[in-house]
C-alpha cells in the first residue's frame, strides 16, 4: 500500500476527483489510473501536493 492510498483512505477523498486533480496539476503521470497505481516517491509529492492544495473531502 503506498502513502497515496492511505492518505486518501484516511480522508475519505474521492478517488477519481483526487486523480484528476493530480493529473491535472501534472503531479503524477496521465498513465496511473488508480491511487495504487502512483509509484514511491511520487506518491509523497501527490499527498504534498494535495495536503496544499485539495481541499474538497467526498466520498
């Protein structure tokens, strides 16, 4: 389990919404298609990124 998915787990943050914005940002790779998908360490910088920047919880 990498820190991605805990971090999103834990906060109860919708998955899908959570990777658009990652995408978007150009945060992580357009290839991931799940928060599992994110490989270390870009995992971290996505849970940075969005500690920062996301603030929207829903789920």
């Amino acid at each position: 389990m990498n820190l991605l998915v805990i971090y999103t787990d834990s906060n109860r943050l919708n998955e899908c919404r959570v990777m658009d914005a990652l995408q978007n940002a150009n945060v992580i790779s357009d290839n991931c298609v799940a928060v599992h998908d994110v490989a270390k360490p870009d995992d971290a910088n996505a849970v940075e990124w969005l500690k920062k920047n996301y603030k929207e919880k829903t789920r």
